[in-house]
C-alpha cells in the first residue's frame, strides 16, 4: 500500500492515473454534495 500500488490513492498520485480510490473532476463534487445531503 505505497506509491508501488496501483490501487491506492498513493499509487495513483505517484503514476498520475485515476480511478475509485482517486476519481477526477466532477465526480467528487458529486460524491461530496451527496453526502451533505444525507447528514442534514
């Protein structure tokens, strides 16, 4: 689970790639505006 790993966050910020554990753009404000949604 370090910069070798392709299927941490870590790992994928060292080889600039993204996927579920590093998603791009939109997605995390997606992610992020649901999940205030649910606290309230």
């Amino acid at each position: 689970m370090g910069k070798g790993d392709k299927r941490s966050k870590k790992g994928k910020l060292f080889r600039g790639s993204y996927g579920n554990s590093r998603p791009k753009g939109k997605v995390i404000q997606k992610k992020r505006a649901a999940a205030k949604r649910a606290k309230k």
